[in-house]
C-alpha cells in the first residue's frame, strides 16, 4: 500500500466526547514515522483493539472488559460520568458498508476509573479506566481475543507498537491513492478549535445503526475511519509509574495500548494512551492551523505518556464491598481488602512508609486469589489473626461458606481454608468483626433464610469457640463494634435497623431504631468510632420519602453516646471531590465500611468512611488530621497511590 511512511506533525489530541468537552490533552506527532492501516480482522495482537463510539481507542483485557484512560468515560474536571457508550471491537468502516445495522458492539455497563476527577492534582497516572461491557451484538465468528496486561515493565528503550483510531496523521493535505487515510479541513464537527475554526483530521465516514434506527455519534474526534499502528517507536522513560514513550499520538489515542512483545512471543500492553507533549513541542501541536509543523523525532522530545499497567494490573473490575484493617506486613499500616465480584477475586491495598503517615502513599491494587476456581464472592470483613496485629480476611463465598487467609509473623500470606458456619444454617449473607473483651478477633454473621444472627469468639491467637446465637430474624447486614467496655452489634432487616448488645448472660433482645422521616428504608450500615474515639454508626439509605434533603446527597450517622443513644439521626452533607469545580453529587453509594487509619497513634483516633458505588468503583471520605483539616466530606476515589488533602 501506499501509506507506508509518512512525516508526520505533532497536534492538539483534543477529546471531544459525546455531550460535552472534557478538555484538551496534548500530544506531539513526530516527523519521518511510518503508519498503517489497522485492518479488518487483522489477527492477533490487534483483534483485541477497538472503537469506543466518543473517539477514544479501547482494547480488551478480558471477555467482558476494556481499558481506555479515564477522560474516555468521564469529565475528569467534574467527575460526570459519560453515557451511551458502545464499544466496537476492531472496527473497519467496511463493516459499515457490508452491513450497517450490523456492525459488532458492546455496551458499556459500569466503569472503574484511577480517580473520578481531580487531573490537574494527581496527574496523567490517574487517567486510566476498566469497563464492563456487555450486550454484545454481530459478534459472530470474530476474534474478540484480549490482550494480557504486562506482568512486568520492560527496560527502557523497549520497541513498542500502538494501535489506535486516530484522526490525524502528516502531510495533512495527502490525497494519495490510499484512500482510508485522507484528510480534510472540517469546519463542520470540528469549528470550535482554534485559531481559525477548523482542523484538518481524517475525512469522516458514515456512522453505524446501532439499534436498528439510529446511527450512532459523529464529531471532530469519532470519524469511524479506520485505525492506525504507529510503530518504531520505544520506552523512553517512567517516572511515578506513568510510562514516556515516543510512539506517536493523535486525537483518538487516548486509551490505545502500548504493547510490547516479551522474549516468549507474547504481546502485553505496557500503557494506557493519555496524551503528552511539552514546552520542547508546544510550537507544533496545533492541526487548527492552515499548515501544521512537525516536531523532530529526538529523545528531548520523546514526550507522550499513559499510565503504567501496574496502576490497574490488579484494581478490582468491580468493587463490591469493602474491609479496612492492618497492613500484613507492618501492623501501623492500614490495609484495605476488596472483593471484586467480576473476577471474584480479592485484593487489597496498604499503606506505605516506615513510619507510615497519614499522607503516606498506598501500594497498588494486590490480588489474594480466590479460594476456589467458579468461587462467587460477596462480602468480606478483616480483624487481627494474633497478637502481633496481622490481618484475617473473612469472605462470604457462593452466599454458603466462608473462606478464609491469614498472614503470618513475616506478613506471608497463608493458603485459603474454609471456616465453618453454624450448624443447620444453609448459608452465609453477611458477616463483620469487631474485638472481644480479650482484645481478640470476634466474627459475627447473619445466615440465609431466616437463620439469623451468629457470633464466634475466638479461645486462643490460633483456636476459635462454638457458635453462639445472637438474634432470629431474616437479617441482610450485620455490623458490631467495641466501644466503652461492651460489643454493641446492629441488624439490618427489611430496610430496618436493630441494635442488640453482649451482656453478661449472653446477647440482649434487639430493639428496633426509628427512621429519619427523610428515609424509607436503608441499604447499608457500619459501626465505627468519631475523631473522640466516641462510637457511632453509619446508614446509607435505599430509598426516602421525598423529603428534602435527599438521600443522593447525605451520609447518615446516629451517636451511640450522649444523651440520646441511637435514637438521634444527623447527617453529612457529602459531594464528589472535584478540585476546581463546583460542588457535584455523590456517589450512588451501595454498601459502606468505616474505621480508623491504622498510622494513628496513641490516643489518637482519626475515622475513615469506604463506600463502593453501583459501577464498583470505591471511594473515602475521613477526619484527616494534616494541618488541622477535620472532616473531609468529599468522597474521593480510593484507586490512585496518595489521598490529595485540601
């Protein structure tokens, strides 16, 4: 073909999205770099690439997820989410000509991503998103083999390739005989950038019917041309776990692979396509121009950038419920364990730093397995093995049993056992943990159809007790804490909540607590301590009674101090953290974990709220104690390796 090798320029890699403009991400295009078509059905590695129906490039890492950077799903500066979001696995506008009603898609269900918003503080490494995606179509009879995400970075200099559906590329005005990549000037999609109200990008093509009516959206950014690999290019650089690269990038990079092939044959993406650029490329990043420039290819301007896989190897696909404890290896470190209900794998998360601080940063997303191959995970809960603090992890498992892992004195991790459940229970619906008088791990749990509450002391750091009744009833949540010398548990039973507590002749008969008038019923509950170490719980509502303020934008707590013990309802008023922007609606919360940060010291008791939203993402909210910060009530995603303060 004729479009071998080209000169190609640096632009604005400016992503325009579905219904609104995220903001601009530059990146440099590089003089004398050869390109070619992605083609139809092109076999491995590049079958795994596709289109997202914004513009943004997308490739599969598993057969029901995708990777593209953040800002391909949502506005990074306020947090919105995107919507109507299809994926077009290894899209070739000849699939539109053979047969526009049925070119293969998938929708996009519920998306992950490094950080809800906040780009301009933590920095390209948050710009990476993990979506669902489901609702395939026309897929017949195509390879929807995924990539593997790369177990290890490659030394720098590393030969990497890039696929992606650009809309660019240089001579700007080539109309050759390969007619897939010619260019025009369009003032039409793309009139709003400047200096001069047009952009010279690939010449758009007809848009598929994706349900059976409809094409779907055309703008400066989706063209539905075909896709580009950039090759000869390499690793230049990593600084912060965010990978330098001089592959080129264009308007519709942002969330292509950059894949490297290991020494066995096997091709694994490296990076997440960002964008890049710099003060040494600024001069030519502009196809708004009449005639654009290009930048060198030299290693100063080897400038474009995506975050490392090692920020998302292992971040969980969908959160569906969390656990805080102490860090395996360092017990004043916090740690936080996460079940992911689409790999039903748990992983967990700790915090770094000898001493660790409260502005310490946290490792990655780590994976502890699975206990069994077809395992389906729900809710997990984490209290100390033994006296030296290392965590046990508890996992409810197929909603019948429980599994377990503990970590020894070196902070290894033990094998997963199972840990029995009452007799004539027929299984497992939630479970919690709090300390005993003792100061050792009790493990309480709420069992299926109608078997009601249960608790287990444990007898030794090593032996556990008997089972012990605690209420009947058909209980969806199970909370408990120590506070002031007794364990005060509380049920959630038909939106209700119950508080029932230890006396010295076993558990009190639970009691029921009234409502706000606000709430019809409740989702979720926790027990937890204030920033006086004073106990309180926690209640993210199911639905409410229309009266103002909505549950969309409160966090609900009643004290169990004061004079008023668990009678008395308050609220925070809770937003998503979005720096710079004006205040934006929480999470749609869908279960909640509250605790302290581990790094307190004597004395000092500093809370932290985890909730995980219906798209399986997890955020915090926390009394900080930097610089007298108090509470911050903003929820903040719980995926990147520090917590930004105010």
């Amino acid at each position: 073909m004729k479009a071998q090798r080209r000169t190609i320029v640096i632009v604005i890699a400016v992503s325009m999205l579905l219904f609104f403009l995220v903001g601009e991400a530059y990146a440099t295009l590089y003089c004398n770099r050869p390109y070619a078509q992605l083609k139809r059905d092109p076999g491995k590695p590049y079958n795994a690439v596709g289109l997202l129906n914004n513009g943004c490039t997308a490739f599969l890492i598993d057969a029901n997820h995708i990777v593209a950077a953040a800002h391909c799903f949502e506005n990074t500066s306020t947090g919105q989410w995107q919507n109507g979001l299809r994926f077009y696995p290894n899209f070739h506008p000849s699939r539109v000509r053979a047969d526009e009603l049925h070119v293969p898609r998938a929708d996009v269900l519920s998306v992950v991503v490094g950080s809800r918003a906040g780009e301009n503080v933590l920095g390209d490494g948050m710009d990476w998103g993990i979506a669902r995606v489901g609702n395939w179509k026309d897929t017949v009879g195509l390879d929807l083999t995924p990539v593997a995400l790369a177990s290890y970075i490659p030394p720098l200099g590393a030969p990497l390739v890039n696929p992606a559906y650009t809309r660019h590329h240089f001579p700007y005005n080539d109309n050759s005989g390969a007619k897939w990549d010619n260019m025009v000037w369009d003032t039409t999609y793309c009139g709003w950038v400047q200096p001069n109200n047009g952009m010279w990008a690939i010449k758009m093509r007809k848009a598929p019917i994706y349900d059976g009516v409809n094409r779907d959206t055309v703008g400066c950014n989706s063209r539905w041309g075909a896709g580009y690999i950039h090759a000869n290019c390499a690793l230049a650089n990593i600084v912060n776990d965010v990978v330098i690269h001089n592959c080129d990038s264009i308007g519709g990079s942002s969330g292509s692979p950059s894949m490297y092939l290991d020494n066995t044959g096997r091709w694994n993406v490296v990076a997440v396509g960002h964008g890049g650029g710099s003060s040494a490329t600024a001069s030519s990043n502009n196809f708004g121009l009449l005639t654009p420039t290009c930048s060198p290819d030299t290693p100063s301007n080897a400038d474009n950038t995506g975050a490392s896989v090692e920020r998302f190897r292992n971040a969980p696909r969908f959160a569906s419920n969390v656990a805080v404890h102490r860090s395996p290896s360092n017990a004043s470190a916090t740690a936080v364990f996460a079940v992911d209900s689409d790999l039903d794998h748990v992983v967990y998360r700790t915090r770094i730093g000898t001493p660790p601080t409260y502005s310490s940063k946290f490792t990655y997303w780590q994976s502890l397995g699975t206990p069994f191959s077809g395992a389906k995970l729900s809710r997990i809960a984490a209290c100390s093995a033994d006296a030296l603090g290392k965590p046990q992890v508890f996992v409810v498992v197929n909603k019948r049993q429980i599994y377990t892992r503990s970590a020894n004195a070196m902070g290894q991790w033990s094998a997963w056992s199972s840990f029995s459940i009452p007799a004539q229970t027929n299984g497992v619906v939630d479970l919690d943990t709090t300390t005993d008088s003792n100061g050792r791990c009790l493990l309480l749990i709420v069992t299926r159809k109608g078997g009601g509450a249960f608790a287990r002391f444990k007898t030794s750091d090593t032996t556990w007790g008997k089972w012990e009744k605690m209420a009947s009833g058909s209980f969806k949540a199970i909370t408990a804490l120590n506070y002031a010398g007794t364990v005060w548990a509380a049920l959630l039973q038909s939106g209700e909540i119950w508080r029932t507590s230890l006396g010295t002749t076993g558990w009190t008969a639970p009691i029921k607590l009234n409502r706000p008038a606000q709430i019809a019923a409740w989702r979720d509950i926790d027990l937890t301590w204030d920033e006086a170490a004073r106990g309180f719980m926690l209640a993210i509502p199911a639905s409410w009674n229309g009266v103002a303020p909505s549950p969309t934008n409160t966090l609900w707590f009643t004290p169990l101090y004061g004079s008023q013990p668990w009678i008395e309802w308050r609220y925070f008023e809770n937003h998503l953290w979005a720096p710079g922007a004006s205040p934006q609606n929480p999470p749609t919360l869908q279960s909640i974990t509250a605790s302290r940060w581990m790094e307190d010291s004597g004395g000092t008791t500093s809370p932290v709220i985890f909730g995980t939203d219906d798209k399986g993402n997890v955020y915090l909210v926390e009394y900080a104690r930097v610089g007298a910060v108090g509470w911050n009530l903003n929820w903040k995603s719980f995926y990147h390796e520090y917590i930004p303060y105010p």
